[in-house]
C-alpha cells in the first residue's frame, strides 16, 4: 500500500505519525470542533505534555497576520480605494471571524506537523488496518 502523502494529511487533519485517524471531532465550522485527545487509529496522545497547544496561539496568530495582508491586499486590488481605513478594517476584521475556525484547526496541525521534534511519521500505521488488532 502506497503511503500516504504528508500534505494531503495535513489539508484533511489526519494524525501525523500515522496519516489516517482524524484529530478533529466534527466539521470546521460545526459547534463539536474540538481535537480528539487521542489518535483513533494509532492512539497517539496529541497534547504532548500539558499547556503543549498554547504554542498553537503563536501559530494561529502568524496566520491571522497573513490572512489580514492577503485580504487587505485583494481588498485594494478589487475595489483600488485607497481613501477609507473602514473598508479595509472592516473587511480584514470580518475575514478572521470568518477564518477562525480553520485558524484553529491548521494552527495544531502545522504545530504537531512541523514544530513537534518528539513526532514522526511511523510507516508501519499507514494501514487500513488498527494497529494491535486482528
């Protein structure tokens, strides 16, 4: 069985050490968007040790400020106002309301992905399979 690819995982927030349980209980925008404690395929413990994801706030702040220059520079080249502050405060304010949901889920996943020494991919789980049992 091929392996799973690293960036398919992370865009469908699978677990990073095994690539196919879901961190996440529920849908991005649902009111049960919450992170499952443990992998359910390869029952990897996801908060490493405690407070682990208030590192995620550094994260999720670091894409809030992109998200705010993105939407800030496509604001200016949709409507090329450069007279009102409201319109662009408005439109960057209303655009991370909107995206905080998904701040909130790719913030843990680029942490445990790219920032968490103490987590590797493990091929092995890759499987249709849960591991342990027969």
């Amino acid at each position: 069985m091929p392996e799973t690819p690293k960036s398919w995982a992370m865009l469908h927030c699978k677990c990073p050490r095994c690539r196919r349980g879901n961190m996440f209980q529920g849908g991005a925008y649902s009111f049960s968007n919450k992170i499952n404690l443990n992998c359910p395929h390869c029952n990897l413990y996801f908060e490493i040790e405690p407070g682990y994801f208030y590192a995620a706030m550094y994260v999720s702040y670091a894409l809030n400020v992109g998200e705010a220059l993105g939407l800030a520079w496509l604001t200016f080249l949709i409507t090329h106002n450069s007279d009102s502050p409201w319109l662009y405060l408005s439109v960057i304010i209303l655009g991370c309301f909107a995206l905080a949901p998904i701040n909130f889920r790719y913030s843990r996943v680029l942490l445990l992905y790219w920032l968490s020494p103490k987590i590797h991919y493990q091929p092995y789980l890759d499987t249709d399979d849960t591991p342990g049992k027969s």
